[in-house]
C-alpha cells in the first residue's frame, strides 16, 4: 500500500492505541490524516471495518448564521442523553467565531474532563489531497475510534461547501431571517441539498418569512421529485426554528435529527446513500493515488521539465506532453 514504508512500527503502535481509546493517539492520527503524512492510508485502511457505526451530521450554511453556536448547544443536548459527539470544523474563517474558540467554548460548557466529546478545527490549507477527501477520513477516523455522532460544520452555501454537507448521514442546512436572497436561490436551483433546515436567529423579525419561504421551496421540490431522489417518501424535510443563543428549538432539531436516522436505518437509505459515498471515496482516492504516482513514483515532475522546451519551442502541445508523461509512467507500471 502506498505510503507504508519506513515508519511501520511507529503506525503499528498508532492504531494499537487508538483501539485502547488513547485520546493523543486520536489527535496525532488526525494530524497524520489531515496532512496526508506517510503510512496515512494505512491507518485508515486498517480502521476501515470499524467505521460504520457513528451518525454524521453535516451543519452548513452562509457565514454568521450561528452554526458554531448551535453545533455547541447540540453537543451539550448530546451529552446531556448520555451520547458521545465530535465535532469537525471545517475551514472556520471568521476570527471571532472560528472552530478553535467553539472548541473552547464547548469545553467551558461541558467538563474539560469529558472524554466524550472531542472537537477539531480543520484549516483548508492543511487538507493536501482535497477537503472533501479529508473531511471524510478524519469522520471515518472519529467514527471508528467510537464516537456515537460526528457533527461537520462548514461555512459557505457553494457546490463544494454542500458537497461536503452532503457526505454526512444528515445534512442540515441553518439560514437566517436575513437568508432570503438565499432561499430564492436555492428556488431557482431546485436543489435538494439538505434533510433538514433550520431558520436560526428566529428571535429577529422575518423568520416566519423564510420559514415560508423554505416550507415553499420544498413543495414545489416534492411536486418536481425526480424518480430515484435523495429522499424516500417516508422523509419530508422539516423546517425548524431556533435560537441558539439562548437553545429555544434545540431539542425539537435533535429530535428531528435522530428521527431523520431512524428513518434512513429503516427505509435502507441510510445504507444506500453509505454505499454511495464509498463509490465517491474510492473515486477520490484514485485520483489522489493517481496524482502521487504519476508526479512522484512515475517521474512526472522531471518528464515535465524535460519536454518543456518542446512544448515552449512549438514542436509539441501540453496535450502531447501530458499524454507521453501518463504513457510513460504507465509503460513502468505501479511500483
Ligand atoms: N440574535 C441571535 N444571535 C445569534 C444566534 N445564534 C448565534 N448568534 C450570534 O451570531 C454570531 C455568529 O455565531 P456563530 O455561531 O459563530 O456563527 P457561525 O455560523 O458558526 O459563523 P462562521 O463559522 O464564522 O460562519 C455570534 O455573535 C452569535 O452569538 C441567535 O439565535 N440569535
Ligand atoms: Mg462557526
């Protein structure tokens, strides 16, 4: 397996305690993940049979709206029915309210000493091979370590944002009474992007307007469901107020967060759209595969500079050279 040379033992003894439950061996398997150091597919090869059992939940939506407060107050709800959570934030931007200050405030919720929560901010520039791809591995390492849900958050409302949401088992998308330019776009798009919405911040005036607005939305998307959708028939998307400052609505979103799981496990969509994600994470993991042995193991960096006064000399195209430097590397074979 690529990226299992030289510090065997070291990942041996790694995976040994992460199966003891060692909460710094969790921290420096997700550091390893994340940067994608050698012997990280290994790890993750070998916790593979072991992921499956935690519930990930993907909380995203515009900057501001409050995701961090309300990840924090789910994880209190969590804690509070006795059930274990980490938390992933995904490229926090913003200085007031990044993951690593939800991560202290969590902590002065929760005990310090509580082992049953674990919680982690995950910078863009550190996820070498992709965001999507990493995201996914360090929930598979939660997940296999023994979490019993995994909650994703991610700022923004564009494709790659949501497709990241949408790895999760539960997507759920928080706007604001101020999101109605939003909700016109996701109209527009009739995108069926989340299985469950919150409108937070429903202390302000207009909340009602967007919670309309939104119920609107998903109407005109059930009329228009195309054969094979996301959802079964058995899942209507709720639309739920909250206020997470103060927690109003917060036991109403768990309730329909564990209702959204219990429904998947029972209709089967839960295991269809796991299967469906192993489809896309094998794809990624070929690509990014691919990308290491053509650059490295293949030479691909030096055929590169070799043919470059070709292709800057008129004799050959980039096109030409990208194919010799594929048909070369795949002439030697996998090493
Ligand atoms: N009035 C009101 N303010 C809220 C509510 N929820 C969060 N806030 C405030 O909104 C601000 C942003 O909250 P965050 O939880 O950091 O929002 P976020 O979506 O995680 O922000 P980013 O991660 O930077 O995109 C903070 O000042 C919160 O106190 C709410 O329900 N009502
Ligand atoms: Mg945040």
């Amino acid at each position: 397996l690529v990226g299992a040379k030289g510090n065997d033992s070291e990942i041996d003894e790694l995976i040994a305690r992460l199966r003891d439950g060692d909460v710094r061996a969790l921290a420096r398997t997700i550091s390893l993940v994340e940067n994608g150091r050698p012997g990280f597919e290994r790890v993750l090869s070998q916790l593979h049979r072991r992921v499956g059992s935690a519930h990930r939940i993907g909380i995203t939506g515009p900057p501001g709206v409050g995701k961090s407060t309300l990840v924090e107050r789910l994880v209190r709800a969590y804690r509070g029915r006795g059930t274990t959570v980490a938390v992933v934030a995904v490229d926090p931007t913003s200085p007031f309210t990044g993951g690593a200050v939800l991560g202290d405030r969590v902590r002065m919720g929760t005990s310090s000493q509580d082992s049953g929560v674990f919680i982690r901010s995950m910078a863009t520039r550190g996820a070498a091979g992709g965001l999507a791809i990493t995201t996914r591995e360090v929930c598979d390492v939660l997940d296999a370590f023994g979490f019993e849900r995994v909650v994703v958050e991610t700022v923004g409302i564009g494709q790659s944002e949501l497709a990241i949401g949408a790895t999760a088992d539960t997507a759920v998308l928080v706007l604001v009474p101020e999101s109605g330019d939003w909700v016109q776009v996701l109209k527009a798009g009739v995108m069926e992007i989340a299985d469950l919405y919150v409108v937070n911040k429903s202390d302000r005036p207009g909340a009602d307007q967007v919670v309309a607005d939104v119920s609107d939305m998903l109407t005109i998307l059930r009329e228009n469901l195309p054969a094979g959708a996301a959802h079964p028939a058995s899942w209507n998307p709720p639309v739920i107020q909250t206020v997470a400052t103060t927690g109003d609505g917060v036991v109403e979103l768990i309730d329909a967060v564990e209702e959204h799981a219990r429904v998947m496990a029972r209709t089967g969509e839960l295991e269809e759209r796991r299967r469906r994600r192993l489809i896309t994470h094998t794809r990624d993991v070929v690509e990014r595969l691919l990308r290491q042995r053509v650059w490295a193991a293949w030479n691909g960096q030096q055929r590169l500079a070799e043919g470059l006064e070709r292709v800057a000399a008129g004799e050959t195209s980039p096109y030409h050279l990208a194919a010799e430097i594929i048909d070369a590397g795949l002439g030697q074979g996998a090493d």
